[in-house]
C-alpha cells in the first residue's frame, strides 16, 4: 500500500474541512465547526492500473493535514505542508478575497518547499452556490480566472461542491493517479539502477526524504 | 432551581447550623476523593456541597470558595457555578469605579478581526438542535465577544476564543428563555428591589450603578429567572480573558507556543523513557494548540443539555485555582493516562510515517480523538489533578515563557490575589511590545542566518551549555593569546590591524564592507598553520604594506 501526505491550505471558512469530511465521511454539516491549530484524517482510495497487465486495483491511502484558516495559524503551517506530496488550496468562489489569499499559499508553496514533485491543486469550493440555472447566483470568481491562473503556475484546478459533492472525488483520484504515476516511474528507474537486487522485499521510501529538524522550516 | 435550594438530605441536613460556621475548615478536605463523605451516595453528596457553598456564597468567604471549587463536582449546577464564578472573577480582576472602563461605553469603533468573529460565531454552537436557540446563543455570543474586543481593542482574537467564551455564555443563560428586548426590560425593572437587599456587599464589585441585581441568592431567586444578566456574563468574560488569556491574544502564536513546552516538561518528569520515545526533546508539542488556546472547550464542547459535562468543572477548577498551567498539566496527565496506547498506535504506525514530527503528531491526535466523548477519562483526569495540584512553583520553568505571561503573573497559580484592571491592562501592553519585538528579531534573523556573534553569545548565555566547556573555550582563548604575547607576535600584528581597520572604515562609509568576521579568522588559521610565527608575522605585514599601496 502507498501512503501519501497530504496538506489543505486557505483562508477561513473556505471550507476545507468540509471537503475533507465529504472524502472521508461522505457527509456534510452547513455548518462544520471551525478548525484549531490542525485536524489529521485518513482515508484510502483504489486505483486502477491501465498500464500494468495486472486487473488488481492498487490502494493508496492519503493522510491528510487539515489546516486552520486564520492568518495567524499561518505559522504553524511550514509544519504540516513539509513534506507533503500533495497541497490542496482552497478557495471560495463567492468570495473574491479568498482567491487572492489562495494565491498566496501557492506563492508561498513555490517559495519554501521547492520540491518540483510538490502537486498543487487549486481548489474553488462552494459551486453549489453558483447554479446558474437558478437567480441567486454568488459566483465571485470566474472559472477562467482561475484556470488561467492555474495554468500559468502548472497546478490543478477543480472547482467543486462539499454540500453536494460534486467533483470531490474526483480530486482525491485525480490526485491519486498522479501521485501513483510519480511513484512508479520513481520506482522503475530506481529499479532500473539496481537490477540486481532483491524484487519483491524492496522498501520503497513512499515519501520524499525529509529532515527530521524541526527548526529547519521557517517559522 | 427550586428543587435545589432545599434539597439537603435529610441525614445531613441537621448539621447545617454548625456546618456555617466551620465551613472553611471542613472544606479542604470534605471534598477530596478520600472523604468521610464518601459513605454517602453521589447525589447527597453534590446536595450537600451545594447547601454548603449556599453557605459561602452568602458569607462572602472568599478563599473558602476557591477550595471547593477545586474539590469533587467542582461548583456542582449552573445556577451556582454562575454565582460562583462571578464571585470569584470579579475579585481577581477589580474594575475600580471611577476608572475609564465604566465610562468606556460608546466605544464603537470597529475590531480588526470582527469579520473573523462572526465567520466562526456563525458555525458555534453546531450541537444546538432547535434553530432558534441557536440563532439567540450566536448572538448573544457575538455580541459579547465584539464588546469585549472594542473595549480592548489591542487584542488579538484567536479562533478558539469564541469556544472559551461560549462556555461563559452556555452558563449563563441557564434557565434563561433569552430574548434581547425582555432582557434590558426585566434588568432595569428590577434594579430598585434588589439594591435595597444587599448594597453594601456587592457594591464594590459593580461596574455600574445598574446591576447589583443577581448576588445573592436566596433573595433573588426569582428575579435572576426572569432577567438574564449579561453584564455580569460580559464582566466574567473580560476577567477571564485578561487574566488568563493574554497570552494568546497577541496577533501571533508564540506566546501560546511557549506555553505548550511546559507540556513535554511535565512528560519528561513523569516519564523520561516515555518523553525519549516520542522524540519530545526534539518535536515541537503543537498537537496540544487546540486544547490549551480553547481550555479544552474546543474537545469537550460545552452543552445546554449537559449541566455536569465536565467541562464546566474544568473551569471551575482553573478559575478557583487561579492557573493556567492546570490546563498544560491536565494535558500532560491525559497523554500519561493514554501512554501505552499511544505507544501502541505509535509502533503501529512507525512504517506509515516517513519523519517522526508527523507521526508523533497523528498517532496523538489519533488516539486523542475518541477521548472527546470518553467522560470517564476526563472524569479521571481531573480526579489526578485535584489530588496532585501541581504545586511546584511555575518559576522553574521560567525560562520557557515571557515574563509578562499569564503563567508568570496573572494566572500562576497563586491563590487569593487581585488586580487592578489597570494594572492588567500595563502588562498586556508590556506582552504586547515584547511580542512584536520577538517577531522583529526573528525576521531580522531570518535575514542573517549566521551570524558568529550572536551564536557566540548564545553559546555562553544559554543554561543548557555545561560550564565546563565555557571554562575551556575561554581557557584555550587565552592559551593562544598567551603564546602570541610571549613570542612577540602582537606587536608585529599590530600594523597589520590597523591596516586592516583603515580599509574597514573607507570601506563602511561607502557601504562596501562585508567582511568583518574573516578579520580574525584569517590570521588564526594562518598562525595554526606556520609554527614559525615572529616570520610569518613580518613576512604578512610586509605583504600587505606592499599591497597597501596599490589599494589606496
């Protein structure tokens, strides 16, 4: 089994954590009470490998940080997005503000963690709110803003629904996939290398290595 | 209400007459775990202890009513818990009559983090089942939180301090069917009546001529039904916060930060064995953040429908003890309590986690998670507390925090004291400068990483750095300055010096100079190189007088 770690990221009351109860627990509170300092979950997902000859699914399972929106628990942040292998930003796409606060988390990630195999997602939440079809559209933010901005920066981008669903899994799988992919060819190559050692007893180091300091990270 | 003021049982209810007047030296140790008392069953003992801090009350005994309430069931109801508690803060923090607070009133001026508040006020409470109570409780706890901002607007709010706070309000608004106009209605309406009961008494504790209202009672029973008193919920509050929450109320979390080392201390004094496992020396203890910014009120939310949820007597205990390191203590005893499945968990996950800072953290809020529900290990938690009230004196650890902290001053744990709130107000200011000042510093060392001074001096301030190797570092220094003295060597490098110095002011002026610290260091590791020193001195000074003229 791969374990992946991976970090949510944005300003307040986005709704990270709902994304993630909506992953792990499939439900949804209107209103999921607010997150202090960080809340760890786990959830395991299957992937099915096309490549391989194999019709087994392989799981993978995410342990996943969920971070507190506040800017001043910004600094606890270094903490938990180190060795991450995958960020998900947040933002609210009826609110504008939050956009720009998501960009900075991105910038921030660039800066700091400086790991090309670092996969950042750009997440826009609350779609449900923004049903066209319907008068009350709150959109604020523009999908293509957004998936130009993502673009520019090679990240991910999804805008999804916690209340409903819509597109959550998605995210996680998508994500999987990748993660799974980079693993893989990590492997081969590192399999590649030293062919002649031992096959199936092979220690894979599922994470980046890391340095265990932690007065390493700016705070 | 009414079942409670004359329910004493009747096997004790004999000896109330003479149970008032020795009161205080019954209650330390009436109520401890290994009471006499025990003999009686639950509820005649909480009987009991409510008839005897009836008693208190009415007396106004002070230090007695901190014993009991860091006894068994704490201050046992809501109806006396809020009595209590006031009684208690607003002892501890005196808003004396004529100061600025009272006549603070107009103060409107919008918070910073107002927005904030309203984002987190609006997602309290999740509990709540019926829709309109909830919506009240918001408000309410909205409001007090923006007064309690606007009339200190040099706090900080956390998100966390709208769960302290909803503590405050879940108490008192017992037995209350609040509703916003009838409140300020029944307060002003029954103002005259109670203030011909008791004025002497609660005089001195009034922030305002209005509401000597709900002190006492057995007089007032009634009218503390029907009017909700939120300016003694707004006074209990900002004694709270200024007492025992300053430190979190910087705008950033080092304060807080420092308090949770304490944490890992007490581990390592319990178990040092344990303290190594978890890598505690080497990890921060931010899996703690939640509990202690919140006093637990963010695991153990507090509830209507649950009078004796033992959060309520975590208050009291912190309240009456007048400390906030019982919070870091009791987190330290709940990770003792949980140690061997701590261990277990963490075992099990050794492989799971590449780096040992995410496992510690995971495995402990893992394991923590389910004991949210577990009454009884709180229960038990509180039960070790109270039999071993950590009475080593927080000085110990001074090092660990500012010395204006809550831990420090206001909330260390020493019984019986009071401020001014002016006095209060000169040390959240004092918090507050040495707060930005750290945060200046660290961005200023962030810039220069290594800088060889500081880390010398470090070196030679910091405790941890045994005595033994100061001595030998400074025994070695002289050891080199000695052989170059008595080979003669100082005074052929004294050109060289000056020489050297000449170039470092032409060079500051024009803002060139960058290398201040190879000065010495050149020269020594020459000197270690070349044994033949008086040679290699002149042959230095010759070679740079030479290229002294091509410099200049």
């Amino acid at each position: 089994m791969f374990q992946f770690k991976l970090v949510l990221l944005g300003d307040s009351s986005v709704g990270k954590s709902s994304i993630v109860h909506r992953f792990v627990k499939d439900s949804f509170d209107d209103f999921r009470e607010s997150t202090i300092g960080a809340a760890f979950l786990s959830q395991t997902i299957k992937i099915r490998d096309t490549s391989s000859d194999s019709t087994e699914d392989t799981v993978i399972k995410f342990e996943i940080w969920d971070t507190a929106g506040q800017e001043r628990y910004k600094s606890l942040a270094p903490m938990y997005y180190r060795n991450a292998n995958a960020a998900l930003v947040v933002y609210d796409i009826t609110q504008q503000d939050s956009l720009s606060k998501a960009q900075n988390w991105v910038n921030e990630l660039k800066n700091k963690v400086g790991d090309e195999d670092l996969i950042i997602c750009l997440l826009g939440n609350k779609l449900d709110l923004c049903d066209s079809s319907d008068n009350g559209d709150k959109r604020a933010v523009m999908t293509d803003e957004a998936k130009v901005y993502a673009e520019e920066q090679d990240l991910l981008f999804y805008e999804v629904s916690a209340k409903t669903g819509q597109g959550v899994k998605d995210v996680f799988q998508s994500i999987g996939e990748k993660l799974y992919q980079i693993k893989k060819e990590e492997m081969l190559s590192k399999k590649g290398r030293q062919a002649a050692s031992a096959k199936d007893s092979v220690n894979v180091k599922l994470q980046r290595p890391s340095t265990n300091d932690p007065t390493s990270c700016c705070y | 209400m009414d079942t409670l003021v004359g329910a004493e049982s009747p096997s004790l209810s004999s000896s109330e007459e003479s149970l008032s007047l020795h009161c205080d030296i019954l209650a330390d140790s009436l109520f401890d775990e290994k009471s006499l008392l025990n003999f009686f069953n639950e509820q005649e003992q909480r009987d009991f202890k409510t008839s005897v801090i009836r008693n208190i009350l009415h007396d106004r005994n002070y230090k007695t009513l901190c014993t009991l309430g860091m006894s068994n069931f704490g201050f046992v109801s809501t109806p006396l818990r809020k009595e209590c508690w006031f009684e208690l803060l607003s002892r501890q923090l005196r808003v004396s009559q004529g100061s600025g607070y009272t006549t603070n009133k107009g103060c409107t001026r919008e918070h910073r983090d107002e927005n904030q508040v309203s984002l987190d006020v609006q997602r309290s409470f999740t509990s709540v089942t019926d829709e309109g109570r909830k919506e009240k409780l918001r408000k309410l706890l909205e409001r007090i939180i923006v007064k309690i901002l606007r009339r200190y607007p040099k706090l900080s709010y956390y998100q966390g301090y709208h769960d302290v706070v909803s503590v405050f309000v879940i108490v008192f608004i017992e037995g209350h069917d609040y509703d916003d106009e009838c409140n300020f209605l029944s307060l002003s309406g029954m103002t005259s009546k109670s203030d011909d009961n008791h004025s002497n008494g609660a005089a001195e504790d009034k922030s305002n001529g209005v509401s000597s209202s709900t002190t006492d009672l057995y007089e007032n029973e009634t009218t503390s039904k029907i009017g909700f008193d939120e300016d003694k919920l707004l006074r209990c509050v900002e004694a709270f916060t200024l007492l025992y929450l300053r430190d979190f109320m910087m705008d950033s979390l080092d304060f807080p930060i420092d308090q949770l080392r304490l944490i890992p201390e007490f581990i390592k004094k319990n178990s040092k064995a344990f303290y190594k496992k978890l890598n505690l020396d080497k990890i921060e203890p931010f899996f703690a953040i939640s509990s202690i910014l919140t006093v637990f009120s963010h695991e153990l939310k507090p509830s209507e429908n649950e009078p004796d949820s033992l959060i309520f007597q975590i208050f009291d205990f912190v309240i009456s003890s007048q400390s906030m390191v019982v919070p870091l203590a009791m987190y330290a005893t709940l990770i003792m309590e949980k140690k061997d499945t701590i261990i277990e968990a963490y075992n099990a996950n050794i492989d799971n986690f590449e780096n040992s800072v995410d496992l510690v953290h995971g495995v402990i809020q893992q394991v923590l998670v389910p004991t949210r529900c577990a009454e009884k290990i709180w229960k038990q938690i509180l039960e070790e507390v109270r039999s071993n009230p950590s009475r080593e004196h927080i000085s110990k650890y001074r090092g660990l925090v500012n010395r204006y902290s809550t831990l420090l001053t206001t909330a260390s744990g020493q019984l019986h004291t009071s401020y001014e709130v002016e006095d209060v107000i000169k040390l959240l200011e004092k918090e507050i400068a040495l707060n930005s000042k750290r945060k200046t510093s660290k961005a200023h060392a962030k810039l220069h990483k290594t800088n060889t001074m500081r880390t010398f001096a470090r070196l030679f301030s910091s405790r941890s750095f045994p005595l033994i190797c100061k001595v030998s570092i400074f025994v070695g220094m002289l050891a080199i300055f000695m052989k170059l003295y008595r080979d003669g060597s100082i005074k052929a490098m004294l050109p060289t010096l000056r020489i050297y110095l000449k170039k470092y002011q032409c060079s500051s002026f024009a803002g060139l100079y960058r290398g201040l610290n190879y000065v010495w260091l050149d020269p020594l590791h020459e000197l270690l190189k070349n044994p033949s020193l008086p040679r290699w001195a002149s042959k230095v000074s010759r070679s740079i007088s030479s290229s002294k003229d091509s410099d200049f």
